[in-house]
C-alpha cells in the first residue's frame, strides 16, 4: 500500500494543510490542483511537493531566480 502526500513547503520549514491518500488518482489530481495555484508577489511558497511513501515523486522550486 502506497501513501502519497501532496503540499506547498514554505520558508522555516513550514507547510500548508496536506493532501494524503492512498490513491495515485487522487494525488494525480491534487498535484495538478496545486500546480495550477496562481501565487503572486511575496505571498507565494518556497516549493511544491510530491511523495509517495515518503519518497519525492516530483518538487517544483519556486523561489526567486529558479525555473
């Protein structure tokens, strides 16, 4: 059995509310959800993170001069 967690990570190691499921479906859409978030000036997190069983499945680096 898998567990998937989905969440925007923000500076001093702080997160937002988490999406954990068992199913890849639904990790699958929260991921794009949270992909789609549009984050404008100084309000916006560090990155964006996708684990299954506590391992990175994918991590979008959002701070300033990356990407």
């Amino acid at each position: 059995m898998s567990t998937y967690r989905i969440y925007a990570r923000w500076a001093e190691q702080k997160v937002t509310d988490k999406t954990v499921t068992e199913s890849k479906a639904v990790a699958d859409f929260a991921w794009e959800e949270l992909r789609r978030l549009s984050w404008n000036g100084e309000v916006k997190p560090i990155g964006l993170t996708y684990t299954c069983n506590g391992k990175q499945v994918d991590y979008i680096d959002l701070t300033p001069g990356v990407g």
